[in-house]
C-alpha cells in the first residue's frame, strides 16, 4: 500500500466508530492526505525513509505543531508551535501523524478510565480497562489503525497497556528519548515510549527517537545464553492460580530459546514500587501541574485533583528520607540482581473491569502497577511483550535497552531487532584497541565496542617509532594482507574533536574491510613508513606485541 492508501484505510476504520473515545483530537484525513503526498514525492526523490507511510498516534501530553496538547483535561489546554522531538524524528523518517490520543489526566494512573474524554474500554472486552495511562495509544494500535503511537511511562503507563491490549511497549532508558515538548508527569522519572504491533516495528522507531549518547559500556545485543532472574510464584502476589501457571510457562519456554534462569528475591524491588505514589515522589506531580490543579479543581478529575493537591504539603524531610531510603533499596536489589542480564516479570498482576475502578479507583490502580512501579525509581529499562496471561516484561539495567530488545525476541519468536543505529563506525588497529593504551580516549568520547574485524587483503602494516608504540596502516596496490582490527562506534558529536586531537602521523580514511564494505579507520601517512619495520606478516598489531612481549 502507498502512504496515501494507507490514510485511506485507516479513516475508514476510524469511521466505523470502534472505540472513538480513544481519541481526543483527530486530524483531517485530507491534511493527513497532503502529508502523504509529500512523503511520496520525499521517496520519488531517493530520500530514505525508514517509517514511510506508517500511521503515528500521539499521547495528548506530547506535543505536536499546529494541534492542541490538552493533558487530558480542557481547561489545560495550548497550541504547541514546534513539535515533541520525539514526534519529530518520527515525521522526520516518513511517520504521518493521524492524531492525539486519550490518556488518565496529567498521566496520573494506569487505569485509563480518569478522562472527561471518557474512559477507554479494552478493545476485546468493553467492560474491562484499557490500561493507563497511554490508553489512547495503545487502543489506537491495538484496533490497527496506526502503526505506532507514542506514550509516556512513569510507573507503567508505556507497558500496562500494552499489556491489557496484547501488544508491543517500549519503556528506554530514562533520557534516551528526549521529554522536552512532554507535559511532566514526575519530572525526574517520566520516559517516552512507544507501542507497536510488533517488536521490530516498535524497537524501529525507539532507536528513531534516541539521542546519539551512550556510556561506552551500554551493550549491543542480548548474549547468546542470556541469564534472567524470574521470581518464583510465591512471590508474585495478587495473580490468579491460572496467571500463574502462564507465567512460569513463558519463562521454561525462554529457557528453552537458549536462556539461563535463575531465582530473584522480589522484596526489595516491591517495597520500592510503593516509594512513587505512598512517599514523598508524589510531590514531583505537584510541581508539574500542581498550581494548575488547585485553581481549577472543579476542571478536574475528582481522583486526578485529589492526588495532585494532596502533594502539596508534602514536607521537604520526607521526600529526603524517601531518597535515602531509595538508595538503599536500590543496592539491595542490584545486589539481588547479581550477575543476570535482565529480569522477567509480569506486566500486571490483574486486569480489572470498569466497573472495579470506579468502586475503588485508588486502590485498584495501586494493584495495577506492582511490578511496574519501581522500574523508572531504579533507571531501568523494559519491554512489555504479549504473553499467555497478562503479558510480560523484560527488564534491564540503565542503557541495556539492546538487551531487553534482544531477550524479548525470544519470547515472541521474533528475529532480535537492532540496536539504535546513532553512532559512526571507527576501525582502530593498534593503540586505540581495547586494553591498549590510547583506548581510553574512545572510552572517554563515548564510543564503544561493537566487533572484531580484518581488511581487505590490500593492506600493509609498520610498526612507527611513537610514544606510545603504535602501528601504522596502509593501503598498497599490491602485495598486501588482511589485518585485524576492532570497530567502535562514535557517537558522531564526538568524532570531530576527536579528529582535531589526533597526533601525527596518524590520519582517518577510508578502510576497506573484507567483507566488501568501507568504514572509516587509522592510517598513517606515507612519509612515517620509511625505516619502519613492516610487520603485516603478524596479520595484526597485538599478534606483533605477544611475539615481541
């Protein structure tokens, strides 16, 4: 389909009418329409567009020009000029924006019913909750009118919907996505997130989204036997005998694809949970919207206008004794958390009606978020994926998004999707491979490892009379070989300065490696070869250390 007939479908099952209070603000399909011709002819052009056609649903916190961000309540409204990042670099790859979704006002609740927009009904069970508080969102790409749609997730509100409409929730690292153009929610610990259809689809436009900074120890990919901590059912409390059983079915299937379990004490991981609506984080939703809310209380949700303005008095010695007490439940769960790659969890212990929220809309919303609750409080990233049962999460520490991604393929049995393409290959060969001594000057820009390589046999290899000793490497026209390298990836910021410091005689050029492809990498200018002792033969610099240590 092109993008055009792709605006067309969708309008039309839009107008059948299924769940229209996930929306909020619909754009005109003939304005859609005019944006789809312009993704076409961007295409005809030779433009790559890695997201062309595909329809986006955007969480009325987040901003987008020219339509209004409401935060789920009307009084609140105003017209942005520019859009969220987020929703910018996603237009930028050929995302055509349908709308603004429905959502729990000011993303306070994972419930999805706390909306004068009205409350969204599961799109299989109009009885049941959608899910909270992108629910919106998630209906929008769960009935297949868009592609993607993006959310926000401070306490679950990227995963628990996902996981009560059956699809794909990404929840980064927090400050991978940018939250500028994001009505806060609790400044500190509110992350972008998106849902798709599927893992690919939704890990696509997450690496979209990310800002090209990294620490240098984030890894690339799950291991191939990747060890995941899983509670045992004992310590999953609240779920039915049924729930249960699919979710320890899950994980003998993930172990199965190749996975190492092992067990994990929960405790400390669940007190924490508590610390984001029971403690003194509360107060964060006060600074973001607080004032708003004491002043037009009658415009807002009784249950929203209640949570926020009770933050109010909240003392500044409880919010400090909650940090500290944070901290030392975070040490006890990383301690807890040993040697695994990542955890598995279930997204949510219960899935309740309506008609449960309404009779008891804070304690019901409470239940909802167990096992969500403490991931932002302890910067950790996770992936809801649909599962027998409720679903469940992949959860890894800050920057091991790739992990979450890599293991979470396992359990839908799709191909892992690639890690954010943000950072520009570099071939080192000598003293800027790993354990060498100018390594740490790659550490230092960001860069980081990403694999073991050879040239194209066409090169030859000195050993230059430097402080440090490192080699230089040249391209001949005959009567060359292949050497081995290490490629690091940089993110692109950083590569300029980098360049600016490098000392003679060393350059950056072009490398051709053997599998055919060229990246950038050292070389050495020709002048510094003379009386150099040519050690291609040793097929790489530290074979030429070990023989010379």
């Amino acid at each position: 389909m092109t993008p055009q007939d792709r605006v067309r479908a969708a309008y039309a099952r839009i107008a059948l009418g299924e769940r229209p209070e996930a929306w909020i603000t619909l754009r005109d399909e003939a304005a859609v329409l005019a944006d789809a011709v312009a993704v076409e002819a961007r295409l005809a052009a030779g433009e790559d567009l890695p997201l062309a056609g595909s329809l986006l649903a955007v969480k009325d916190n987040i901003d987008v020009a020219g339509l209004p961000t409401t935060a789920g309540c009307p009084g609140f409204a105003y017209q942005p000029d520019v859009s969220a990042p987020a929703v910018q670099r996603l237009v930028d790859a050929g995302a055509l924006v349908l709308g603004k979704t429905n959502l729990d006002q000011f993303a306070t609740g994972l419930v999805g019913t706390r909306s004068p927009y009205g409350a969204v009904r599961d799109v299989r069970d109009p009885s049941l909750v959608s899910g909270g508080s992108s629910s919106g969102s998630a209906v929008a790409v769960a009935l297949g009118i868009a592609d993607l749609a993006l959310g926000t997730d401070t306490a679950g509100s990227g995963r628990v919907p996902a996981a009560f409409q059956g699809i794909v929730g990404i929840k980064p690292t927090r400050g991978v996505v940018p939250n500028d153009g994001v009505v806060p929610a609790c400044r500190s610990f509110d992350c972008v997130t998106v849902f798709a259809r599927t893992l690919g689809d939704a890990q696509r436009a997450a690496n979209l989204m990310a800002s090209p900074v990294w620490p240098a120890s984030a890894p690339l990919a799950a291991p191939p036997r990747p060890v995941v901590a899983v509670p045992s059912r004992d310590e999953l409390a609240g779920m039915s005998p049924e729930w249960l059983d699919a979710f320890e079915q899950v994980a003998k299937d993930l172990e199965t694809a190749g996975a190492v379990l092992r067990p994990l004490r929960l405790a400390p991981f669940l007190a924490a949970a508590k610390l984001l609506y029971d403690g003194g984080f509360v107060a964060e939703r006060y600074e973001a919207v607080g004032a708003f809310v004491t002043e037009h209380l009658a415009d807002v949700d009784p249950t929203v206008g209640r949570i926020i303005a009770s933050a109010r008095d909240i003392p500044a010695h409880v919010l400090v004794a909650d940090t500290a007490r944070l901290a030392r439940l975070r040490d006890e769960a990383m301690a807890e958390w040993g040697d695994a790659d990542a955890l598995l969890l279930p997204t949510a212990p219960l899935h309740p009606s309506i008609a449960d929220v309404l009779a008891d809309p804070v304690g019901v919303n409470s239940r909802v978020g167990t096992y969500t609750n403490f991931c932002n409080l302890f910067d950790l990233a996770a992936v809801a994926v649909p599962a027998p049962g409720l679903g469940v999460q992949v959860i890894t520490r800050a920057h091991a998004d790739a992990v979450a991604a890599g293991i979470a393929a396992l359990i839908v049995g799709e191909p892992a999707p690639p890690s954010a393409a943000t950072g520009l290959p570099l071939m080192v060969v000598g003293a800027h491979l790993s354990g060498q001594p100018l390594n740490e000057q790659l550490t230092a820009a960001g860069a980081r490892f990403t694999a073991t390589v050879t040239t194209a046999p066409s090169y030859r290899l000195h050993a230059l009379p430097t402080t440090p000793p490192k080699p230089g490497l040249t391209r001949v026209d005959s009567g060359g070989a292949s050497i081995e390298g290490e490629i690091w990836e940089m993110p692109p910021a950083a590569l300029g300065p980098f360049l600016a410091a490098l000392g003679e005689p060393m350059t950056l050029g072009k490398v051709r490696l053997a599998d055919g492809t060229s990246v950038t990498g050292f070389l050495s200018e020709a002048a510094a070869l003379a009386g150099a002792p040519d050690i291609t033969h040793h097929g790489g610099w530290r074979a030429y250390l070990a023989e010379n240590s």
